[in-house]
C-alpha cells in the first residue's frame, strides 16, 4: 500500500472502528445503487411522459 492510499484512507475512515468502516462502505454502495434505479426511474417517467403527450 502506498502512502498516499494509507493517508487517503486514514482521513476517510480515522475515526471509525472496523465495523463501522465496513457498514458505511455497505451504506456507500447501497446509496450509489438506489441512486441509480432512481435515474433510470425518472428518465422512465420522461420517456413515458413524452409518449403520451405524442411528442415522439
């Protein structure tokens, strides 16, 4: 490891316990997940939205 990496990591993750590091990681990954299905969700709800106004 690096000691960028280690002083990147250190400052992300200093003051937590393991398995608080290892939770918020969880907690990181779900986030970006449900935002993901959020923006394909709304760019369904547009595209639907166009469809009916017979904008296509």
């Amino acid at each position: 490891m690096t000691e960028q990496t280690y002083f990147r990591w250190r400052k992300e993750y200093g003051g937590l316990k393991v398995d608080q590091a290892k939770r918020l990681k969880d907690l990181e990954t779900e986030n970006a997940r449900l935002r993901r299905a959020l923006s394909d969700a709304v760019i369904d709800n547009q595209i639907l939205r166009e469809v009916s106004k017979g904008n296509f």
